[in-house]
C-alpha cells in the first residue's frame, strides 16, 4: 500500500513537471512572439517617421527650388532691361513661402540687414548692385546667396515679415504663402527699380 502510495505520488508529481513545463514552453513562444511584434511595431512606426521626414525635406527643397527659379527670373530681367532704353519695364506676379528670410539687394556682396522682417513689413528698399536671397531652415539662417547686376537697382524688401505683422495675417489668408506683384523698370541711364507690392490671392 505504501509502495503504491509512492508509485502514485510519483507519477502525479512526474505529470505536474510536464504540465509547468509544457506552460513554461507556451509562456516562452508567448513572450517571444510579442516581443517581435512590439519590434516590428517600432521598426514600422520608425519606417513611417523617417519617410514622412523624407517628403517634407522633399516639399521644402522643391518649394525652395521655385523660389530660386524665381529669383533668377527677377535678377535676368533686370539685367536685360539694363541694356534697354529708359522707361522700359516688366510686370510679373511672384510667391515665396514662409522658408525664405529675405530677397533684397545689397551695396556688396553681404547679408542682409538685422531687421530684414520689418523691411519687408514696410516694404523698405535698398540700393546696390547686388541681388541676393536667403532661407531661414528650422530658425537656422542658411548661407545667403548673392549675384552682381548690371546696373545699379533699388529693390523692395521681400520675404516673412514679423509673426502678427499685417502682411503675415495676408499670407494666412492667402494659404500661408505671400504672394507679391513686381515691376520691373528702368529709371535712368544706370538704374533699375524693382517695386514688389503684396496682393492677396
């Protein structure tokens, strides 16, 4: 009886240890599984970040890009009525966004001045045979760029003016872009005008 006792004890203890060991098998592929789920979930969600990082970098290189193509349009023509008769003009409508701290001209090849936003507010001009822009990247000022004109032009201040200006309130209403109307003209034997005036589209 004893013996039997001990043969059925044994085999009830032998049963428990397969059955922990089996539900500490399942627990562990459990575990497991999760554990490369929450990793995928995170190589996903880091996938999706880096690729949406990629496309706004992409948006504001090309959004930069026409802004250059733009800039050169002004600075092309400029030149070219140089080399025309007084009077001579050209009108084109332009927009720059909120990624570009000034288009102006300056006497030398130099940044522009301290308080370019407040230029652009009050529609200030500058004088000088250079042509120039800049781009403010994540409040970060990237290298200005300037080229030498033919003749000597005066040029309005264009760019983002100050946050709750009454050209930054325009911008909002005109899809957070400033949109400007440009005439170019010839003023004298060596002087170009370049008159930018903010309209709302």
């Amino acid at each position: 009886m004893l013996c039997t006792s001990i043969i059925y004890v044994s085999y009830a203890n032998w049963l428990c240890m397969g059955m922990n060991m089996r539900i500490r098998k399942r627990s562990g592929i459990s575990m497991s599984i999760w554990v490369w789920v929450i990793i995928g979930i995170l190589m996903a969600a880091f996938v999706f970040a880096s690729a949406q990082q990629n496309i706004m970098m992409l948006i504001v290189q090309l959004n930069n890009q026409q802004v250059v193509e733009k800039f050169n349009m002004i600075y092309n023509t400029a030149n070219e009525i140089c080399s025309m008769p007084k009077d001579s003009r050209y009108g084109k409508d332009i927009s720059v966004n909120r990624d570009v701290y000034a288009i102006y001209v300056s006497e030398n090849d130099g940044p522009p001045v301290d308080s370019a936003p407040y230029y652009i507010e009050n529609l200030n001009a500058t004088s000088g045979y250079y042509m120039c822009y800049q781009f403010e990247v994540e409040h970060d000022f990237d290298t200005y760029h300037c080229k030498k004109t033919a003749c000597n032009v005066t040029m309005t201040y264009v760019g983002t003016p100050p946050k709750g200006s009454k050209l930054e309130r325009i911008a909002r209403l005109s899809g957070g872009v400033f949109n400007y109307k440009v005439n170019i003209a010839k003023t004298g034997k060596d002087n170009i005008m370049i008159e930018a005036k903010p309209v709302l589209k």
